[in-house]
C-alpha cells in the first residue's frame, strides 16, 4: 500500500502540496481529481522524488520514498507515466522500451509482456519514438512504465488529447492491470472515465486532497465534480 | 587571430616553406588535402568531447582544451620517465594519459559543475576558473618549455612527388577507430543508452532508474579522455606546451557551433570542413586567412541557421 501522509512539497519557495494525505491499495484504480495547478501532477513528482518534500512521508511497505534520490524510487517498483507522455522522442520505440527495463536484471520476459499488451508497438520497434502518433505515444509511453513490473503505477493525465477509441483502450488497460494487483493512481479529469474505473477518488484542491469518496458513493450528477472540477 | 601553433606544426613547420616552391599544383593540392585530413581526425576528437558534454549536461567546457594539454603534458612525463622503447612509451600513454585526465575531469564535475546545479552561465564561469588553474597548474609543475614526444615509429610514405610521414596517417587511422568505437559505445551499449536517455529529459530518465549525477560524470570524462586521446596522438607531431589548448577548444567551439550543438554527426561533418578547408587555404594562401574564413563561416552560420547545420531546431 502507497501511504502517503501529511506532505509539503513545492518548488524552491513555491509551496504547492500543503499536508497533504491519501492511500492508494494495491488491485485498485485511485483517481485524483481537481482544477488545472491544483497540484496533481507536482503530487505525482513528489511520489517520484523529482520534488522535494519538505515534510511528511511517502511510504510503500517499508520503504521511505521520500528519503530516497529520484534514480532509487523506481528500484521500489513505482513506475511514472508523466503528463505529456514524456518520451525519449529522438530515440526509437524498442530504445525506450529499453530504458525502461535498465532497472531489471533479464527484461526479455517483461519486454514481450508489453509488446503483447500494444500489438502496435512491436510493429514499430524500430520506429523514432518523437513520429508516432499521439496513440502510439501513450501505448509507449505507459508501456515503458510497465516495463518496471511495478506494484504502483502513477498515469498523469493519460487520455488527454485522445480519440474516443484510444481511450477506451487505455482505460481497459488499466482496469487489466488492476487485476494483476497493481495499484494504480491515476490523474483524470473525465467524468465518464472516473466513473467506469475508478475504486476511489481523490479530490483535491487548494495543493491538499480535500475529500475522499468511494466508487459507490459517486454519480454522474454529484456535487463533488462540480466543485472540485467545475463540470 | 594568434598563429596557430597546432596547425603550423600539423603543416610540417618549416619544411613545407622548401617543398612549397618546387612542387606543382596537383601533388600540392594533395599535400594539403592530407595535412587538412590529419587536422580534420584531430579536431575530430577533441569537438565530439566537447559536443558531448554540451549534448548530455548543457554545460560549455571552456576548459576542454586545457584537457587536451593536460593530456599532452601527461604523455610527455608518461613517455619521458618510464624506461620503455618509444613505441611503448607512447602506447602507454595513450592508454594513462586519457585514463588520468578522465579521473582529472570526473572530479572536476563532482566538486564544482554539480555544485553549481549545472547552472548555464555559472558553469562557463566556472570552467573558465579551471582554464586558469590547469593552466598555472602545468607551468609550475611542467614548466614553460614546449617539449617534445618521440614519435612511435619513423617510417616515411614515399610518394612519386613526396614523401609523407607515416606516423600522420597513423594518427587519421586512429582518430577513426576511436571515434568508430564512441560511435557503437552510443548507439550499441547500455551506458550509451543511458547517456542519450538523460540527454533528452534527465528527469523523465531518473524515472526509470537513470543516477544522473553518474551519468554526468562519466559524460564529463569521457568528454576529457576524447581531448587527451588527441593530444597523445598529436604530440609527437607538435611539443607539449602549457598553452597548447588555445587553438584547439577554439577549433572545436568552431566546428561543434557549425555541425549544431549536441549532435555528434553534424561535429564530424564540420570537423572534416574545417580541417580540410583550414588546410588547403592555408597551404595556398595564409594560416590567417583560413581562420577569418571558418570565423566567417560561424557567423554565417550563427545567423542563417543557429541550430548548427545539423542541430535540430530548440
Ligand atoms: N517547475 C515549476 N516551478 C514552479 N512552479 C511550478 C512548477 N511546476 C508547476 N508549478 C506550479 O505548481 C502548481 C501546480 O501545478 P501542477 O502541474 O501540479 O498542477 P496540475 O494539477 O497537474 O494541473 P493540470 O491539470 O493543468 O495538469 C501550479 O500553480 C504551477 O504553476
Ligand atoms: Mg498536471
């Protein structure tokens, strides 16, 4: 279980995350949602130990992410699909897929997991990553996550920009995923989306999560989306 | 522009005066052609050092060139000291030199260019500093004199025209190989993987594992081992002299802002430009005009394209 409790994390002077608390379980999807510079995605870097967190922690079993340098956090099995994807772009679809498995001893098992996963991708192994399309680029981009085995898996934003059809593929992924155990976070600021895979749902506001609701508790019409997202 | 003491001694020195007079255009143009080579596959070396240090980290090594003494002054002491025949001496201090000035820079990054979080403008402040120090470093413990390395072997090339050292066109070779073997280094291994990965987002790489304080030292290193891999093997055609450095971190800033910061391919390009031109207008014509030309050309460069002829855009 991800545990994260009472941090405070920003950039140099910035405070943006301010004793903020949540978990994420291992076989559940956890949504966070809020307005745009409410500090998703610095939460997901925070995780990541690409922003430092001036107090609190961030646990996983026993491990203390937040002490650790940015390079160890994957080694605990934490992977990170970054918002805008983030790809190695000169460098070529199996490059990146490569790099992602530079933390595991023998890859050749997992890569061919993922290449199953997106058909797409081994068909253009060869491919420089930056002349995909946007698809194609979030196939590799969470392929290359997968690539670590992870027990967390952190997806900022992993629809935007997408045609109807990529992104049901995308949320069937994920909910695949979460039958393997894996705890995933996921960024979303569809309504319909939340509503089909999320178990939980971190609302967050003001650089703190400000409400927690359960799936069952959730409908389209609720107040919440309308005040933590506007829609 | 100062005369340039590594292209005057890539031209042969003084012996080219004689020859220049009694030989016709075509042999002449070959002449040139192989002296322009020669500084081309040095030049080489010593500009993918620097591109690649600028490529990965974003930091402009002002010092390179005093890596590249460095390196020389190494395979003087490396070739005078140890009781080996030429050959070996000068193989051994092509193996020592580079390795030692890796070390040299790897600490160089660790104690100062980190320090300064790679910051743009504080590192070129900073490795000017190092300029100085390296600098007045060799002076106290090499001293002022420009010293000579004996060449591993002597043989002469005689062609119908003229003859033509053997040891030069070992240095072309060699040049090549190692810049063959930096080559699969990047594309085929997994460090080279790891390098060009940080090169593109150092963050997004920490992500997946990547220690960037490593890479960076070990981009910085291999950045100095490049300039004193050329060194060694320019030595025996010019002396190791504490202010050797000058001429070539100039040539290599020439030729990495005309190939396009970063990109190791455009570097060779105009490595092989620059040396060749540099060569042949200064045979035909003066020294000093081939240096108003190429400064020339960067100015055109920086103003018609300032991503390099084979940068990719910013
Ligand atoms: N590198 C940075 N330096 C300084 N401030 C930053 C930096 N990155 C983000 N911020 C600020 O932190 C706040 C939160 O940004 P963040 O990207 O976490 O928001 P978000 O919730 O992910 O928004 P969006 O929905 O637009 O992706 C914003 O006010 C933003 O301006
Ligand atoms: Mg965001």
């Amino acid at each position: 279980m991800l545990r994260v409790e009472g941090i405070t994390a920003g950039y140099g002077p910035v405070t943006v995350l301010r004793d903020l608390s949540f978990q994420a379980q291992p076989g559940q999807v956890t949504c966070i949602m809020g307005r745009n510079g409410a500090g998703k995605s610095t939460l997901m870097r925070a995780i990541m130990g690409l922003v430092p967190v001036q107090s609190g922690q961030i646990l996983l079993g026993d491990a203390a992410l937040h002490t650790l340098p940015a390079h160890k956090v994957p080694l605990h099995g934490v992977a990170y699909v970054p918002q805008g994807r983030r790809l190695f772009g000169p460098l070529t679809v199996a490059e990146n897929i490569d790099v992602g498995l530079l933390t595991r001893k023998k890859g050749l098992h997992r890569r061919e997991f993922v290449l199953d996963l997106f058909p797409r991708l081994r068909e253009r192994l060869d491919q420089v990553a930056s002349t995909l399309s946007g698809g194609e680029q979030q196939m590799l981009a969470i392929a290359r996550a997968l690539c670590l085995e992870p027990q967390v898996l952190l997806l900022d934003e992993p629809s935007e920009g997408l045609q109807p059809s990529m992104i049901s593929l995308i949320r069937e992924t994920v909910l695949r995923l979460r039958e393997t155990g894996l705890a995933t976070l996921l960024v979303e600021q569809r309504v319909d989306t939340v509503l089909r895979i999320a178990d939980k749902v971190a609302f967050m506001a003001h650089g703190r999560v400000e409400h927690v609701a359960e799936r069952a508790d959730l409908t389209a019409d609720s107040t919440l989306f309308q005040q933590f997202v506007g829609v | 522009m100062p005369h340039s003491p590594l292209a005057e001694a890539l031209r042969g020195g003084g012996w080219l005066g004689d020859t220049r007079a009694q030989m016709s255009f075509g042999p002449f143009l070959l002449l040139a052609v192989l002296e322009g080579t020669v500084m081309a596959a040095v030049l080489a070396l010593t500009a993918v050092g620097l591109s690649l240090v600028f490529g990965v980290m974003r930091v402009v090594n002002v010092a390179h060139g005093e890596l590249y003494m460095l390196g020389a002054v190494i395979a003087w002491f490396v070739t005078f000291y140890l009781p080996l025949p030429p050959a070996m001496g000068w193989l051994a201090a092509l193996i020592i030199a580079p390795l030692l000035v890796a070390a040299i820079a790897a600490l160089m990054d660790t104690l100062i260019l980190k320090r300064l979080n790679y910051d743009p403008e504080a590192t070129i402040v900073a490795t000017i500093g190092l300029l100085y120090m390296l600098q007045q470093a060799a002076l106290t413990f090499y001293g002022p004199d420009a010293r000579p390395v004996v060449a591993p072997f002597q043989w002469r090339i005689q062609l119908p025209w003229f003859g033509y050292s053997g040891y030069k066109l070992f240095v072309v070779a060699a040049a090549l190989a190692i810049l063959l073997a930096v080559w699969l280094f990047m594309t085929r291994t997994k460090a080279g993987l790891v390098m060009r990965a940080t090169q593109v987002d150092r963050e997004t790489a920490q992500a997946f594992g990547i220690n960037v304080d490593r890479v960076y030292a070990g981009t910085f290193a291999l950045g100095g081992a490049l300039a004193a891999a050329a060194a060694v093997l320019i030595v025996p055609i010019q002396q190791a002299h504490y202010l050797m450095g000058h001429d070539p971190l100039l040539l290599s800033f020439i030729v990495v802002i005309i190939g396009g910061l970063g990109s190791i391919r455009g570097t060779l390009v105009a490595a092989l430009v620059i040396g060749l031109s540099d060569g042949i207008i200064s045979m035909f014509f003066s020294p000093t005009l081939a240096k108003i030309i190429a400064t020339l050309l960067v100015a055109l460069v920086l103003v018609f394209r300032p991503q390099g002829l084979f940068g990719a855009r910013a």
